[in-house]
C-alpha cells in the first residue's frame, strides 16, 4: 500500500524543528535589543504559517483518501 503521509513526513520533521528554533530566538531575543526581538518573532511568525500550511495539506490529502474509500 502506498504510504500517502511519507512525503509530509519531512515537512512536519522540518516544521518541529523551526518552531523549536525559532522559540529559543524569541527567548534568547527578550534578554537582548528590540530589533532582536522583532526579528525573532517574525521567524515564529513564518513557521507557524508553514506548520498552518502543512496541517492543511495533511488534512486535504486524508479527506481524499476517505472520499475514495467511500467510493
């Protein structure tokens, strides 16, 4: 059987360890400048739409395994 969540699998690898990244920026930006800061939660703020994106996809692709299931 084809494995229809193994080419996500990277992505959500990839989104897990952006997210990770980008929250330690923000912890380490809130002990330095403001620039730092806004710079930091400006790559949470790009992740998190990444992660929002890949969600999407997963949930599109399971919706078209259960229409062709039902079929």
């Amino acid at each position: 059987m084809f494995d229809v969540m193994d080419s996500l699998r990277r992505g959500f690898v990839a989104a897990d360890r952006g997210m990770e990244a980008a929250q330690d920026a923000v912890a380490r930006a809130e002990t330095g400048d403001r620039r730092g800061s806004d710079r930091a939660m400006a790559s949470l703020a790009r992740e998190a739409l990444f992660t929002e994106a890949l969600l999407a996809s997963t949930r599109a692709r399971l919706q078209e395994i259960a229409s062709a299931a039902k079929a």
